[in-house]
C-alpha cells in the first residue's frame, strides 16, 4: 500500500505542475480535474479509512466524494452545470480539505512520530488560505484555476507520498 501511495503521489505531483505551466488549458478542461481529484481523494480516503479503521468523518466525506465523481461521469449534464459553479465548488473544496489535511497532520501523522506532519500541516493552512480568499475574489480564482488546482495536486501529491513514507518506518 506505501508504494502505491507513493506512486499516486508523484503522478499526482507531475500532473500539479503540468497543471501550472498550462493553466489556460486546466482551466478549459477544470470539470474533468475537478472529477479525477474528487474520486482519487475520496478511493484513497475509503483505503485509509478502512486501513487504520477510522470510520468518522474523513470516511463519510471519502464515500461522498466517489460518489459525486461517479454522478459526474455519469451524467454529463451535471459536469455543465458544475461548471456555472466553479468558484464556489472550488472555494468549498479548498476549506474542506485544507480542514481536513489540518486534522489529519495533528491528529494521524503527528501521532505516528515523523516529523513530516509540519509539512501536512502547513498545507492543510495554505489549502485553507487560498479557499477562503477564494470565497472573497470569485474572478481572481477564475483567472488562476489552473494554478491554484496544479498546487492542490502537488500538496495532494505529497501528502501522499509522505503518508507512504511515514507509514513504512
């Protein structure tokens, strides 16, 4: 399980930064980013719910968010409609899951003794930082989607890769 979260997690890095050096491009295509990152964040959380049997909120929100993934595969006219709703989706998703990386750096990762949850922490802070800004300045958020979804995959990429790391020493 470490390996492979640690492979999402530099793929998931690379495609970050592809992301941000074409954030024109992310922006066009954001309700198919949108939906890859909803399901990987909602199969990986499923895995690490089940994993260290923590069926709380992390496991609901997980369950969730496969589901709202499948319904946007699914129905295509529901990814149209999601995307008159961007800003506010994104914003939303930014805060939650800047909330829930916090938690889960102080609550897990601190726990198991590495010393990486400072970094889980810092961008659980940021995540949070660039949601509520986003709640503030919809435009600024339309202009620099791309880039601020290409950070959220690097962060994501990484929490997954320390996730891997801290869980085999």
């Amino acid at each position: 399980m470490t390996v492979l979260f640690i492979i999402l997690g530099v793929l998931l890095v690379g495609f970050g930064f592809s992301c941000m050096f074409t954030p024109l491009t992310t922006f066009m295509d954001v309700g198919y980013f949108i939906v890859i990152l909803v399901m990987v964040y909602g199969i990986f959380g499923l895995i690490s719910a089940i994993r260290y049997k923590r069926f709380g909120v992390g496991f609901v929100f997980s369950i969730l968010s496969i589901l709202l993934g499948i319904a946007m595969l699914v129905f295509p006219a529901s990814l149209l409609v999601a995307e008159n709703m961007y800003m506010l989706l994104a914003a939303i998703w930014f805060v939650i899951m800047g909330i829930i990386t916090i938690v889960n750096a102080v609550l897990v990762t601190r726990k198991l003794g590495s010393k990486i949850w400072i970094l889980e922490l810092i961008f659980g802070i940021f995540a949070v930082i660039i949601g509520c800004y986003s709640f503030f300045r919809p435009l600024a958020l339309a202009i620099s989607i791309g880039m601020l979804i290409g950070i959220f995959f690097i962060e994501t990429g990484f929490t997954l890769m320390f996730s891997g790391i801290a869980a085999d020493d």
